[in-house]
C-alpha cells in the first residue's frame, strides 16, 4: 500500500504543482486587473458601473487582456515610431525624482536579463560556497565594472546563487574566475537539480565513441 501512494504521488506531484503555480499566476493577474477596474470605475461614468462589475467576474479576463497589452505592445515598439515612444517614455520617467532610480534599477536589469545577446544567466557553474570544500551550483551574471571593478583583481565574474527549493530568492557573489568550474548542462538542467535539491541529476554531456574505421 505505502509503494503505491509514494508512487501515485510521484505521478501527481508535478502536476498540482503546476496547476497551483498556474492559479496563482492568473489569480495574480486578475488582482491586478481588478485594481484597474476600480481606477476606471473612479473616473468613470456611474452608467458604466454595472459593465465594470460584469468584467470583474470574468475569471481569467485579467491574463488574457495582459497577455494582449504585451503582444500589441511588443508589435508596436518594433517599428521606428514605437521605438521613439519608448524613448520619450524613458525620458519622463527618468526626470522624476524617486521614480527615476527605481525605474532605471529595474529597466537595466530587464535588459540585462532579456537581451538575446546577453550573458546572463546563459552559464551554469560549480564554486565552493558557503565555505571551501562545500560545493553548489550557481549561474554567471555578468562581469564586475566600475567602480568595484578597480577595487577587485583581474579576471572576475559576477555570479547568482540560488536557494533550494525556491531558486527566485539567493545571493550575489563576486569570485575569481579561477575559483570557478563552468558547467556543460544547460541552465534548466541546473536549476531542475537545484529545486530538486539534488534528486534529479541532469545526465552528463558525454563524448561520443569514436567510429571504427
């Protein structure tokens, strides 16, 4: 009886965890589409209440008209005229005080993270952390500069390390590139083996025989 549930378990634990992370998500969204509906409802006509409430028990409207601002968004930016848009909306944002270090933290960071071009989060690698001796995984996240750069050595890189099981909360580490072991499994392998807290062991990358001739 015990073999059977620990292995019915198996089958349905990654499911309803799905499931559930899926429902906060869209439960997220609503919320946030809810708070618009109350906005609109402020400014609005009192005539257009009864359609405002109508929207408001619509469940899954919010991820839906989210999905939509992001995709028309995204077509509109991509021509030259949305690109000006966007420029004169990251000049008023950026010349109001308070907001604008809190909006140029975030933007830089969304570039960093979502640039095609960019390096982080692309590696996944092996260091010694907390201490020397005890080994866990981490991912590159760029290089130190500036500032900080001139007080450090030469050759270092910038890496994030995440907790287990929740990989979204971790630590900031500057290492000597030295110090480093980069990995061949790719970063989803790495971070299945982190949540998983080391049950799931991504296979290795290993070489191919050689063909006889």
């Amino acid at each position: 009886m015990r073999k059977y549930l620990l292995t019915g378990l198996i089958v349905w634990l990654p499911l309803a965890i799905t499931i559930w992370v899926l429902l906060w998500l869209v439960g997220m969204l609503d919320a946030v589409f809810g708070g618009f509906l109350s906005m609109l409802s402020a400014v609005t006509p009192q005539s257009m209440d009864e359609a405002l409430q109508r929207l408001r028990t619509i469940p899954g409207l919010g991820v839906l008209l989210v999905a939509t601002v992001l995709l028309v968004t995204g077509a509109l930016v991509s021509n030259v005229a949305g690109r000006w848009f966007v420029r004169q909306w990251d000049t008023l944002f950026t010349n109001i005080p308070i907001v604008k270090s809190i909006y140029n933290s975030v933007k830089k960071v969304s570039d960093t993270l979502f640039s095609s071009n960019g390096n982080a989060f692309r590696t996944a690698l092996l260091i010694q952390y907390p201490r020397a001796g005890s080994w866990t995984i981490a991912f590159q996240t760029g290089v130190p500069s500036g500032e900080v750069a001139g007080h450090l050595g030469a050759d270092m890189i910038s890496v994030y390390v995440p907790t287990t099981p929740n990989p979204t909360s971790g630590f900031f580490l500057m290492l000597p590139r030295a110090d480093v072991i980069e990995l061949d499994m790719s970063v989803d392998q790495a971070l299945t083996y982190v949540i998983s807290m080391g049950s799931v062991v991504p296979h290795a990358n290993l070489p191919k025989p050689a063909v006889p001739q």
